[in-house]
C-alpha cells in the first residue's frame, strides 16, 4: 500500500475499535471539522507570552477558554501582554509601538 490509511482501509476497514486509523499522522475524528478555521478564537499557547497570539485553527483544543473575535481574545487572554504581539496580529495599525519595546 502506498499510504497507513490506504493499508487501514483495507486490511481494517471493520475495525470497530479503530485502533489502525488512530496511529494516523492525523488521525480522522468523530466530529468532522468544517474546512478553513474555527468558528472562535483561542489563546496560542504554545507560543511564549510576548510572542503570543489568539488563533483558529481546528480543531479547538479542549478546555481551551474561546472568544467570538480575535480582538476579545486578545483582550481576554493577553490583555497584559507587553509585547502587544497579539493585537498587533490582529491590527498592525493598532500601535506605533507594535514590535518596539523600547517605547512602552
């Protein structure tokens, strides 16, 4: 087989436990995602704070506090961020002082 899920598909298509699939790379859900982002926005915490910024990306982690914009979840989650990576992620035009530090 040329790919894992093409061999998953054939050799354990009736799989009930779906042990093959979930070694997947990316492994199919049983709740589908829509393409393109999610419907909210979250905290990017694998970033460090001053780096940091809110995304949408699918599929929405769990337990993962969620906001309807981008600039709410700026303000909700990195609203001390000094940096002001995050909002200006959101509006580059938001701070002349985005990605200098030196004036805050």
């Amino acid at each position: 087989y040329d790919t894992q899920l093409e061999f998953c598909k054939a050799a354990y298509g009736g799989q009930s436990s779906g042990k093959c699939l979930s070694e997947l790379a990316s492994p199919p859900t049983t709740s589908p995602t829509s393409a393109g982002g999610a419907d909210v926005y979250y905290p990017n915490y694998s970033k460090s704070w001053s780096e940091a910024t809110c995304i949408n990306d699918n599929p929405v982690p769990s337990g993962r506090p969620t906001y309807s914009t981008q600039s709410a979840c700026c303000s909700g989650a990195y609203g001390g961020q000094t940096s002001q990576a995050c909002v200006c992620a959101v509006d580059p035009c938001y701070s002349c002082k985005c990605g200098d530090v030196t004036f805050l």
